[in-house]
C-alpha cells in the first residue's frame, strides 16, 4: 500500500469514527435506545464496513448483529446497546466501570454453583460475549436458561458491566425482584459474572 492510499484511509477512517461518535451521542441523548434506532446503526455499519478494516466499527458491527439476530431488541438488550455506545462517546456512564461488590446486592460469601437442570438469568452487559453466547454455554454445562425473575430461579447473574448506579438502569427492575424474592425466603441466588466463569471453568 502507498503513501497516497495509506493516507486516503487514515482520512476514511477518522471521519467514519467522527460520525460514528456523532450518531452514538445522538442515539444515547434521550437514556434508551429505540428498535429503529439500533436498525439504522446496522444500516450505517455495514455501509461503512465495506470502506474500512477499522476494528471499532467491526467489533461494534458484529456486537449489534448479534445483539439483533432475532429482529427485536428487548429491554435488556436496548440497555447493553446503550453501554457499548456510552463507551464510543467516552461519556462518564461509559462501559467499562467494573462492578463494585461493596454496592452491589451479591451473595455474600459467594457460593458454590449447581449447574445441571439450575436456572440461571443473565442481567446488564457480560464480558464474557453476548447474552446468546452466555446462554449457550448454560446450555453446555447442563442449566436452564430462564425468561424471567420467577421463584423458580436459582441464580441471577449480575454482568461485569453492572455498575453501582444499577438500581437507576433498565436492568434494575430485574435484580430488586431478585433481592426481594431472596429476601422472602426464596433460595434464589444473586452472584457476579466473573464467579460464574470462574465456577463453570468458562
């Protein structure tokens, strides 16, 4: 690759990031991101992708595939939208602010983890993939996957990107039915993401 070419890209680039930046900050404006809003995103992705290499625009295009491969964003995954698009315009809510535990409503001290025929709720952003690749490897370890927060979950676990800021996101309603039903009595657990992987050798 020339001089010339080398340059023509690094401009290519850097003006995509700009937009990007720009269609981020206007997509997070009002706290939630819409259907339509995360279908555009898409549109524009693939658009630029096909002009650029850049790892931020792959890696954000492959997320959101993912996050719609089933054509409906859910309220869970409208709220780890917004993280990841928090973290391209660098606001302070950005992801990336690891759980605090001392804030958090964790077991405490955690507890060994049942797999086979448990049900287990993901809840806020994983580091470890999409919600879809967390519920596979339930599924691989013999768990159930549940829909809800119902009596009969075993264990809610709680996204590396859940913040102490939890109880005001959309993910919120999700962990205080959590605490309530554990603090009526229900054997229902409520650990962290990271002693998941950890118990499940992920």
């Amino acid at each position: 690759m020339d001089l010339i070419t080398r340059f023509n890209r690094k401009n290519i680039d850097d003006r995509q990031i700009d937009t990007l930046i720009g269609i981020s900050k206007g997509l997070v404006a009002d706290g939630k991101v819409e259907q339509s809003e995360a279908e555009f995103l898409v549109t524009w992705l693939i658009q630029s992708r096909q002009n650029t290499d850049n790892p931020v625009i792959v890696n954000l295009l492959n997320k959101v595939d993912a996050i719609l491969e089933d054509g409906v964003l859910d309220r869970d995954e409208s709220a780890e939208l917004l993280c990841l698009l928090h973290k391209i315009t660098g606001e302070p809510s950005e992801i990336g602010e690891l759980a605090k535990a001392t804030s958090l409503p964790i077991d405490n001290p955690l507890p060994s983890i049942t797999f086979e025929d448990m049900q287990f709720l993901f809840t806020g952003t994983c580091a470890y993939g999409t919600r879809k690749q967390c519920q596979a490897a339930i599924e691989s370890l013999g768990g159930i996957n549940a829909k809800g927060v119902t009596k009969k979950l075993n264990y809610l676990v709680l996204g590396t990107y859940v913040t102490d800021s939890w109880a005001h996101e959309n993910y919120g309603r999700k962990i205080e039915k959590a605490m309530q039903y554990r603090d009526d009595g229900v054997p229902l657990v409520i650990i962290n993401e990271e002693h998941w992987v950890n118990e499940g050798n992920l």
